[in-house]
C-alpha cells in the first residue's frame, strides 16, 4: 500500500498548516525522492510547548540530493518562512538519504539541515544523532511515509549510553568552554538545564523521555536542584537575558554527576 500524508498529526491546528505547507513544497521538490517525512523531539515525546518549542522534522530522501535539488529546498525553506504562517520560522529539520539514516556512520553524517539558529546549509550530524534516530524509531510522528522502524535498526543501550556520554563530553564541554552570551536569554538557559535533566535521566534508565518528565525525575532523586529546575520550566518561553551564574554552576554540576555515570563508556569523538 503507498503511503498517505496525515492531515492532521498533531493536537495544534497551526502546527499542522505549516506542516502541510512543508510536506507539499517537499513534493514538488523532491517527488520521487522523497520516501517519508516524520516528527521527533517535543511533538513525539509530548513535551510541545506552543509558546516556546520548535518543530522537530526528519526527511527522509531515497538517494544523496543532487545540488540542484538542494538549492531548490533552500528556495523552498525561504518561501516557507516568508509565508506568514504561525511556526513558520520555528522549523528545525534534516534531509537524510535512507541508506545513511539505517545506523549511524560519521563518515556519512553530512546532510540538508535547517533551524533557528542556523540557515538551510549542508552540516554536519553528531553523534547526539544517535540519540535522535533512537527518538525518530521509538516515537516519531509519522506525517508521510513507512513506519520509521523499518528504516532505523534499533539503538542499543549501551549505543544510547555512550551516544550522551560523547554528546556530554564534546559538544557540551565546547560549549561551556568559550563565550557563553549565547547562554543568558532564559530560554537558552532553560534549554542547557533541561537538556543535563534529560542526559542524566537517559543515562540511568538507557532511554529517553520528554523533558518534563526528566524534570520531574531530577527533582525526586536530586532534591537540591529543585528550585533551578522549577526556574528552568518556567523559563524555557521567556527570551529576556539574566543573569548565568547559578545555571552555569548547576550545568557544571549536572555534567560532572552525568559522566560520572559514564565510566568507562567510549567517549572518544
């Protein structure tokens, strides 16, 4: 049986109008190319937040993109966010070819992405795509094509595992190590507290959660990091700049308690 497009996958009436304006311009560009379009992050787990969240999106293609198809999805993306449409700036997504979505492969981790933060270009895909792909299998939305288990192979624990003590040990350590203005509007804030909620969270159990439900989770087992968290939900719409200091400490604090966790795990980039 061919595939059909969910018409309405979501509980948000605006969510699902740039969606079928995305998925219909995904046509026209890529047709034959293009084997499914799928949902992850806080639309699959639960945790969406109208005023502040993004829309989480995996693209599926058949084969590598050509680069003429790929400056026709960058026009395609500029005509999306200048539609007027409610989220239509708020779209964070990958184009991955089938056969390098399967398992993750470093030496296949350069793909179509666009966000929030970043224009429509060609990055790279970390290992926190490990992460991801487990997400996209276990409870992605499925807008237009195959169930995504049959085109990611299960992520084992200990593949989980690893994937976040890298995630912790590299990207994050980067990150905390140069200039951290990018850190002091209180969403981003919100965002780093949340995300270690979440890592530690996954690291215990070895799957992942919305973080909500990881926010919840720390402040029974973590009693002391209750009043950061409960400021850390309040603030993940707010864009005002505050100040870092107790956020960085608790991130610190967080991290250095996560790769404890690790061990020996592989976290070698």
């Amino acid at each position: 049986m061919a595939p059909t497009y969910a018409s309405n996958p979501t509980p948000y009436e605006d969510v699902d109008a740039i969606l079928r304006l995305l998925y219909t311009k995904q046509q026209t560009v890529l047709g034959s190319q293009l084997v499914g379009l799928y949902l992850y992050g806080s639309l699959s787990l639960g945790d969406f937040d109208p005023a502040s969240s993004d829309i989480d999106f995996l693209t599926v293609t058949a084969d590598e993109l050509s680069e003429e198809t790929v400056e026709a999805l960058r026009t395609m993306h500029a005509e999306i966010a200048s539609s007027g449409l409610p989220y239509a700036d708020h779209l964070e997504g990958s184009y991955i070819p089938r056969a390098a979505l399967r398992r993750y492969d470093p030496e296949q981790a350069n793909h179509p992405t666009i966000g929030v933060d970043w224009g429509f270009h060609i990055g790279e895909h970390g290992n926190n795509w490990i992460i991801e792909r487990q997400i996209v299998r276990e409870h992605g939305v499925v807008i237009y094509g195959p169930a995504p288990q049959t085109l990611i192979d299960p992520v084992p624990p200990q593949e989980l595992r690893a994937a976040v003590c890298r995630h912790l040990k590299t990207q994050w350590q980067q990150m905390l190590a140069g200039d951290l203005e990018w850190l002091r509007p209180r969403n981003y804030q919100a965002f780093a507290a949340l995300t270690m909620c979440r890592a530690l969270y996954t690291l215990q159990h070895t799957t992942t959660v919305s973080k909500p439900q990881a926010a919840a989770w720390a402040q029974e087992h973590y009693p002391q990091w209750r009043p950061i968290i409960e400021r850390a939900m309040a603030w993940r719409s707010q864009t005002e700049v505050d100040d870092l200091t107790e956020t960085v400490a608790f991130v610190h604090e967080a991290q250095a308690q996560a790769l404890a966790f690790c061990g020996n795990e592989d976290i070698v980039s």
